[in-house]
C-alpha cells in the first residue's frame, strides 16, 4: 500500500493546493501520522500529482471510441458508412453518446 493510500486510509483526505499539500481534517493527524507524512511528503506530493494529471487528461481528452456511440450498429458505422477499427479513441462530429441504462 502506496504512503497515500495508508493516509486515506486512515480517514484523511489529501490535495494539492498549488504546490502545498492540503490535509483534511488536519487537526485530527496524531504525532505519528504526522511523523509519517513529513517522511513520506515527497512521495505523497509526485503521487497526488500524478493522480491530477490523470484526471486532466480525463477531463480534456474529446475522443471516443465507436463503440461508445449509438451511430454503431453491428460494428458498422451508419452514418460514415464504414466499419471502424475500434482499437484507438477518436474525435468525430458524428459522434452520439450511447446511454446504458
Ligand atoms: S459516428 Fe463517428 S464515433 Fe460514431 S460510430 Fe461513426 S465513426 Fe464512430
């Protein structure tokens, strides 16, 4: 288990706040956890980094694949009347979220 994951754990919330590193509730950290956290910060700071940079890609990342649109029928596209390769996401006007239910 990651020095993060122990700390969430443990029932502590982490983030970054520009280049300092946010602890929720802070005043609940015993001597230990704080011994651990000054110890394991650099760790927990290139982690918690990561993390964000993962759930910007997420966020401004425009593609699909095919088979998340509803233009999808039998593995053929019916409105560019193709039948894709579906191994890579793309961005396509066309494009139509396909909704499960
Ligand atoms: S409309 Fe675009 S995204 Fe939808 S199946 Fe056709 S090619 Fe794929």
């Amino acid at each position: 288990m990651s020095a993060l994951n122990k700390i969430i754990a443990a029932g502590f919330t982490l983030a970054m706040d520009g280049n300092d590193l946010v602890i929720k509730p802070f005043s609940k950290l015993t001597p230990n956890q704080r011994a651990f956290l000054k110890s394991h910060k650099a760790e927990i700071v290139a982690e918690l980094k990561q993390q964000q940079a993962g759930n910007d890609a997420d966020t401004f990342d425009d593609r699909h694949y095919c088979h998340e649109c509803t233009r999808l029928v039998n593995g053929r596209c019916v409105v560019q009347r193709f039948k894709p390769t579906d191994d890579i996401p793309r961005r396509c006007a066309d494009f139509v979220v396909r909704v499960l239910l």
